[in-house]
C-alpha cells in the first residue's frame, strides 16, 4: 500500500478490493499483452474503416497469463513487473474471479469518452450506468479506468457491460467487443514507455448507492433468483 503522500495506483486498488472482499483464496488472473495504436484512432474515417474491417476483427490473444491468489496479490513482494517478457508489453488484470463460490467478476471498466464529454459529464454518466456503484476513478493516461466495489456474476456482468455500451459516450464499443470475446474485462497495472507512459492512478473515490451485485448497499432488480453468496463482501471504504 502507497503512503498517503503518493497516489494511489490500479495495484493499491486492486488490493483494496482483494481485502474488502476477503479474497485471499480466490483466484486471479494476469495477462501480458502487446499495446499499440487502436484501430479506431488508426482509422479515424469511415472510409478508413472500411478499408479495413478485417483488421477491426482481429483478436490478439495475450502473450501470457499468470494465476495467482489474493494473498499473493496481498504480499509486500508483489510486483506485476516481474511477469513482463518484453518492454513492448504490459500487465493487465482480469475481472474474472474463481472463487469457492464460483466464479465471478470484479466491476471493472476502461473509460474512453468521446470528444465534448467533460470529466462532470463522465461522473454522472458513470454514476447512472452502474446505479450509483461504490468505486474508483484512475486517470490511465488520456482516458480513465473504473474499479466498482462488487462483485457480479456472469448475468450480471453481461448486464453491467451493456449498460456502459447503450449511453455509448464513455466506452469504446470495440471494448466491450473484445471483453465479450474474451469473457472478462481488463485492466493495465504496468506502464509502456511509448504507448501507456502513465500508470493508472487514482483520482476520486466514489462512493456507494445501490450498487449492481455484490458489494452495495442494495442490488438491482432482476427478474429470476439472485446471486448466491461465494465470498462476504466489504464495505467501499477509502484507499
């Protein structure tokens, strides 16, 4: 854990999430992955994208992935650093979850607004899509990362997914794409010195309302049976 001098990073986040939900046993997963220019800012018209669909339906599958616990996660010596294999590469964590329980996904989303929508803007947008949701708001550079204290399950993480995508202001819908691909979300925990200088790092906290899933003080209505409890979920808390 950071000092209260320096800002708190994804990492501190992550861990923060790890201890309010008593997750110590659980299962997570780290990827290694190359970063480059996306393909909607390598073509910005729609001409462009014609050209190149098929370049828009490629899928890169991570170079590696590393399974840990949330106590590794936990320990003073944990360092996603050392799982890099190239410094063209970076570290990113999973929302899946395995627990006892079963498996399920942390509230996990990378904000990419569109141009005109100011940080107030994206605030109360955020807010509405994931129901007032307890969180984190990292600035990753020239966009932001978004950590809500939940945790959801696969039905409700496909929801919390579509959510972000039907305002369609604050998410790349080639995002969501590649995380129903994939079946997770992900976050970056590591830098790229040309493409991803910055680490994320945190810059409100938010906090709760009712909240999607575990983890708020309410749940949303959905029609069939709730989620059985795998894990005691925590309060929001401050880093």
């Amino acid at each position: 854990m950071t000092t209260r001098s320096e800002p708190c990073s994804a990492i501190d986040v992550v861990r923060k999430l790890v201890e309010d939900f008593e997750l110590h046993s659980a299962e997570f997963t780290l990827v290694e992955h190359f970063v480059a220019t996306n393909w909607r800012v390598r073509n910005p018209t729609i001409g462009d994208k014609l050209r190149n669909i098929a370049d828009g339906l490629k899928q890169h599958k991570p170079y590696k992935e590393v399974v840990l616990r949330g106590r590794e996660i936990l320990g003073g010596q944990f360092d996603p650093r050392q799982y890099l294999t190239s410094a063209d590469h970076v570290i990113s964590i999973c929302s899946r979850v395995q627990t006892n329980g079963g498996l399920f996904h942390m509230a996990m989303m990378n904000l990419h607004p569109e141009p005109g929508v100011e940080y107030q803007d994206l605030r109360a947008i955020l807010r509405l899509v994931t129901d007032d949701m307890a969180g984190y708001v990292l600035r990753s550079g020239r966009y932001f990362h978004f950590y809500g204290v939940a945790l959801l399950s696969e039905s409700d993480w496909h929801r919390f997914l579509a959510q972000f995508l039907m305002p369609s202001v604050i998410v790349s819908p080639r995002y969501i794409g590649h995380c129903l691909y994939r079946g997770y979300t992900a976050l970056r925990l590591t830098v790229n010195r040309e493409y991803k200088p910055l680490l994320p790092t945190v810059c409100e906290c938010l906090p709760g309302g009712a909240g999607l899933g575990k983890g708020g003080s309410g749940s949303r209505p959905t029609a069939g049976e709730g989620m059985e409890d795998a894990e005691p979920a925590g309060g929001a808390g401050g880093l």
